[in-house]
C-alpha cells in the first residue's frame, strides 16, 4: 500500500495559505516595534486620563434640576448661549458662567432683588426679579387650563462654576424657598434679555491655548 504524505494537499491547494517567513500566518505576529509602538500610544492615553481626571477633581461639575414647567424656557436659554459661544468662539460653560456672574454681580450692588411669590397653578414660589426701577420680571409660560398629566423627563444641567457663583445661586434659593435650578434660569433670561438691550458687552481674549470670555458693562471697565 502506497503511503501519501497528508501535507501535500495544503502544498496543493493554492486556497490554503502556508506559514512562510515574512508573511502569511507569521505576518500576523507583532514585531518588537509594533509592540513599542502600541505601547506609547497606551501611555499617551493613560496619561491624558489622568489629566482628565485631576481636572474633573478641581474643576467639579455643579448638577442643577431644571424642574418641568421651565423645560421650555431652559432650552430657549440653552440655545441662546450657543449662538453667543459659537459668535465669540468661546465654550458653552464659560458664556454661561459670565452671564450668571453678571446677573449675581447686580444682586450683591443691590440693583436686582431675586425673590419668590406665590404661583396658584402650582404649590411651590416662582422665581422673580425686580430691578433698581422696580420692574418685576419673571419667566413667561403658558399654563392649560386643565393640565394632563403627562410623563416627561427629568433634566438636568451641570456646570462647571467656580464655588463663589455656586455658593451665591445656593444661597437665593435657600433664602427664597426657591428651586436652584428655577434660579439659575431666570438669572439667565434676564442676562440674555440684557444683554439683547445692549447694557454690557461679551468679549474674549487668548489665554494660554484657550478662548476665555468675559464682560463689559457700557461705558464701564471690563472685569473677569
């Protein structure tokens, strides 16, 4: 009986790749700078992590509850911030964080009172302002006239604040009784709606690598 060597039918068989130095089966094995390579790269992110990580240790975000009734109103405001960033080339977060300054900056000189009046369509304040003409205003919304329960979902929105402009929206909401995340809002619309009437100005300078914004009142110097 004739014996046949089993490997010739891969030797054969043109389909069948055969290990050969240089490539082949063999090609699939990482050489040592390949390895090096993949090896920097992974150093490269694990270090860009830890940046990352230490930043968000210094730098925390400040999650606020936009409750349902002011949905509307916040994306209105959310979309108003975004033409402002993407106008003065600067980040969503620090457009934000101006226009909260600046309204808080009114508060403490004692030209805006933030307070809370009673709301009969719902059981908690509503959020005011009063300016130094004693003008009241205060966000608009519709309310039906027999509201169906419907199921929405919840919103939140975080920033990153420095601790003074959180301590100080914390504060008003204490003091009120008043949602923080309700406080927030209307601090914004009345930024935006001044801002709108042209009594100060957003504007950016280079610092470092990165576009920083800030404000300036009419006719006044500019502060950060």
């Amino acid at each position: 009986m004739t014996r046949t060597n089993p490997l010739d039918r891969f030797v054969a068989d043109n389909s069948v790749p055969v290990p050969s130095p240089g490539g082949g089966a063999l090609s699939l094995i990482p050489s040592a700078r390949q390895v090096k390579k993949d090896t920097v790269r992974e150093k490269r992110r694990e270090e860009q992590r830890e940046k990352r990580r230490a930043y968000d240790k210094q730098n925390p975000v400040e999650t606020y509850f936009i409750p349902a009734y002011m949905h509307e109103a916040f994306f209105d405001v959310k979309t108003a911030i975004g033409g402002l960033a993407h106008q003065h080339n600067a980040t969503e977060n620090g457009v934000t964080e101006k226009l909260t300054e600046w309204a808080l900056r009114k508060v403490r000189n004692g030209e805006l009172r933030v307070g809370g009046k009673p709301n009969p369509s719902r059981r908690k304040m509503e959020v005011y302002i009063e300016d130094a003409n004693n003008e009241v205003w205060t966000s608009e919304r519709d309310i039906p006239e027999k509201p169906r329960k419907v199921a929405r979902k919840k919103i939140f929105a975080g920033y990153r604040f420095t601790k003074d402009v959180i301590s100080q929206i914390d504060a008003i909401s204490k003091n009120n009784h008043l949602p923080a995340g309700e406080v927030l809002v209307v601090l914004l619309q009345y930024a935006i709606e001044k801002y709108k009437a042209q009594e100060f100005n957003l504007k950016t300078r280079s610092l470092d690598v990165r576009q920083t914004v800030y404000t300036e009142e009419r006719e006044r110097d500019a502060w950060a």
